[in-house]
C-alpha cells in the first residue's frame, strides 16, 4: 500500500520535462546567453592556455636539413629560441613590431619545442616539429605569420650567405700577384672552380634552365671557350718560357729566390747523404738493420729526392729565366716579344673572360638558391593543437544553456512539481449581449 502511495505522490519524468521546457521564452534567451558566455570562456580562458601552434616541415635542401648553410657553416635548430634570432625574425617584419621579444623569450624557454623527427625502423631524418604555446602571442594572424617566419630563417639566412659570397677570391688574388706563375695558377683555378660548380648546381637543382638557357649547356660553352683557346696550357707554355711579369723590378727577387732554391738544395743533399751512410755504417758493422726499418729510411730518402728534384726544376727555371732577359743573349728580342704576348694573353684571360664569366656564374648561383630554396610544410602550413575544437566548444557550450536554461525553468516552477499542485483552469468570459443585459436590467 505504501509502494503505492508514493507511486502516486511521485513526479513522472514528463512533468519534469514539461516544467524544463515549460517558459519557452526564458528558455530561449537564457540558452542563448549562456552559450555565448560559455564559448568565450572556452576560447579565452580555457583554450588559449592551453593551445599551441604546430608546425612539421622539412627543407628541400640536404644541407639545411643536416644543419648546414651553403657556405658548409653549420647551424643548430635550437637556437631558432635564441632572443638573438627571434629579434632577427621580429625585425624582418612590421607586423612584429609590437612584439615583446624578452617576454616572448621566455615563453619559449618554457614553451617551444623544436623536434627532429626521423623513421622508426631506418632511423633516417623525416622532418622537424616546431611548437609554440598561443599565450606568446596578441593574435593567431601574427602567430601564424611568426612561426612561418621562424621556420622560414635558415632560408632567409641562407640567402644573406650567398648575397655575401665572394666568388672571385681567386680572380682578386690573380689581381694583386706581381708573380706571373702565380697569376696564371690563380686564374687555371678559377676556371676549374667555375666548371665545378656549375656541375654542383646541375647535381643539387637538376639542369634547370637560367635566361632561356640549360645551365648544361652554359657549362659546355663556356669548357669549349677554355678548350678552343687552349687557356689550361697556359702553365704548360710558361714552364717552357719562364716569362716574368714585370722583370726590371723583379729581378732581385727573382735572384734571390734562385738563391733560396740553391742552399735547399744542398741541404736535402746533406740529409740524403746522412740517411746513406747510417746504412752503410750499419751493414760495414755488421749490424741487422730491421726490413721495417729499412723500408722508413729507404721511404725518407725518396721523398727528400723527390723534394730536392723539384727544387732543383725551379732553381734551373729562374736561371732560364734571368738568362733570356740577359740583352746580350741570343734570340732576346722575340723571347722578349713573346713575353709581352703572353702577358696580354693572360690580362686578357682575365679582364674579358674570367670576370664576366665568374658574374654570369655568381648571378646564375644566386638565381638557383632563391628560386629552388624553400620549406616543405607537412599537411597545413601551421595547425592549433589542443584545447577544445570549434564544433565540440559549440556543442558543449549550447548544452550547458540548455541545462542552465532548464534548470531556471524548474526554480521558478517548482511548485508545479509539487503533488499537491492543481493547475488553475482558465476563467471563462460570458457573452458580452448577457453583460449588457443586466447591466440595463440593474438600471432600471
């Protein structure tokens, strides 16, 4: 009987929902408000916090993947928190110019990760991960717009590399030598320096083309312009000559390098001489003298005639070359004709080949790096981490108006969930013709 009773005193799931839903109006306005407040505090309060900016990329570039500029300096990717490089960034742009750097600073110490991703089974680089909490940061635009920045450095700085590349240090050197073999060595190596390199650029960016042009065939014409005019003979032709650059005020020098020459000479042949009498001094005494060490002594003495061989071609070279510009020597006029076609030969190598050549190559450098080097961004360029998505902040967000709209409705109408509660039933108008009937009847 007691089951019964409080079956019948209860509050059934339908009234609940007919009081929960019951101030339609209330309900709609207080749903909407609450899912507004909530939103924003989701998005403020909750989510900034705890959000971050992420980032995979990788580099089209070995060397910037293996942390390394074009010039072979290297670079650690840790220190893209380094304030020094975070002012670089930060002054690459003016929408950064609000930027607290020292505050941002010290966000990253607590809050960027820079990771270097590699395969799980060959261990091989993949990418790198940069992340970066959002509190660093007044918006997502300029958030965004940083990290791509940041990320986009070792580019950047790469870039200020090659614009600060010097690629005629040989040419400078040719330039300021008052010695002719010098010169002509300095340029055979700038020609040699241009033709690897433009194999180098072929191998790394594949046989792009520069003004119209396959960078292959920029590099055959220009081997077929040394070859034709025979400019790596050069050395060869003034081994055979020992033609001086400007002989009136070198010949002292040349004197006294012949000079140097003569005394090296005699002292390799002192050290040769002691290593054969050790070992003839060893065998007249009976001696056993080790075949290893017999092999070093015999190794020495070879480099030492060696060296003194070449010492002596030098030597003999000078003198060939102090008697041919002797005036009383025979055939002195055409040695000294051909001397000065030599030179103008060599000044011409210089001045019309090598130095256009050595800018066409340096602009044809440059062209490659700025129009090949780039970041390759894994899925979307940066994506936000963390917190609470935009649809799930909404869902969430309207049921908590929903519940707190609901729950106003049942405070206020509480009584109506009360057992005891009868609803009142609406009053009925009488006709208006019977009001007025006994309102003229009462007159009377």
């Amino acid at each position: 009987m007691d089951r019964d009773y409080e079956y019948e005193e209860g509050v059934s799931l339908g009234q609940i929902l007919k009081v929960f839903f019951g101030r339609w109006k209330q309900f709609l306005v207080i749903t909407a408000l609450v899912t507004v407040v909530a939103i924003l505090g989701i998005m403020f309060i909750y989510n900034k916090p705890n959000q971050v900016y992420s980032s995979t990329f990788k580099y089209n570039s070995a060397d910037l993947n293996n942390g390394k500029y074009v010039d072979g300096s290297s670079f650690d990717y840790s220190l893209l928190s380094s304030e020094k490089i975070l002012n670089e960034v930060k002054n690459s742009n003016e929408k950064f110019k609000d930027l607290d750097v020292s505050k941002l600073s010290q966000n990253f110490n607590s809050a960027i990760t820079i990771k270097t991703n590699t395969d799980k089974d060959t261990k091989a680089f993949t990418s790198f991960t940069i992340t970066i909490k959002k509190t660093a940061f007044s918006n997502d635009q300029v958030g965004k717009d940083f990290i791509t920045a940041l990320t986009e450095y070792p580019i950047t700085h790469s870039l200020d590399v090659i614009n600060k590349l010097s690629f005629d240090t040989n040419l400078s050197a040719a330039s300021s030598s008052t010695m002719l073999d010098v010169k002509v060595n300095y340029l055979l190596a700038q020609i040699t320096y241009l033709e690897n390199g433009y194999q180098t650029l072929i191998n790394q960016f594949g046989d792009q083309t520069y003004n119209g042009k396959p960078i292959s065939e920029i590099k055959t014409e220009f081997e077929s312009l040394v070859r034709n005019n025979y400019y790596k003979e050069l050395a060869d032709e003034l081994e055979n000559y020992q033609y001086a650059l400007d002989f009136a005020n070198q010949k002292s020098l040349y004197e006294t390098l012949k000079g140097g020459y003569e005394k090296k000479y005699q002292e390799l042949e002192m050290k040769i001489s002691n290593y054969n009498k050790r070992i003839k001094e060893i065998a007249e005494n009976g001696g056993d003298l080790k075949e290893a060490n017999l092999a070093a002594i015999t190794s020495s003495i070879n480099t030492l005639v060696a060296e003194q061989t070449e010492v002596r071609i030098k030597a003999d070279n000078i003198t060939l070359l102090l008697e041919s510009h002797d005036p009383t020597s025979a055939g002195y006029d055409d040695y000294i004709a051909a001397e000065n076609a030599y030179i103008a030969k060599v000044n011409n190598i210089y001045s019309n080949v090598l130095v256009p050549e050595t800018t066409n190559y340096a602009n044809i450098y440059k062209a490659m790096y700025q129009n090949n080097l780039d970041v390759l961004y894994q899925d979307d360029k940066i994506t936000i981490k963390g917190g609470l998505n935009t649809i799930v902040t909404i869902i969430i967000s309207l049921l908590a108006g929903v519940l707190c709209a609901g729950i106003a409705n049942l405070i206020v109408d509480r009584k109506k969930l009360s057992p005891n509660y009868k609803e009142e039933a609406p009053i009925k108008e009488e006709p208006k013709k019977e009001i007025e009937a006994e309102t003229n009847d009462s007159q009377e």
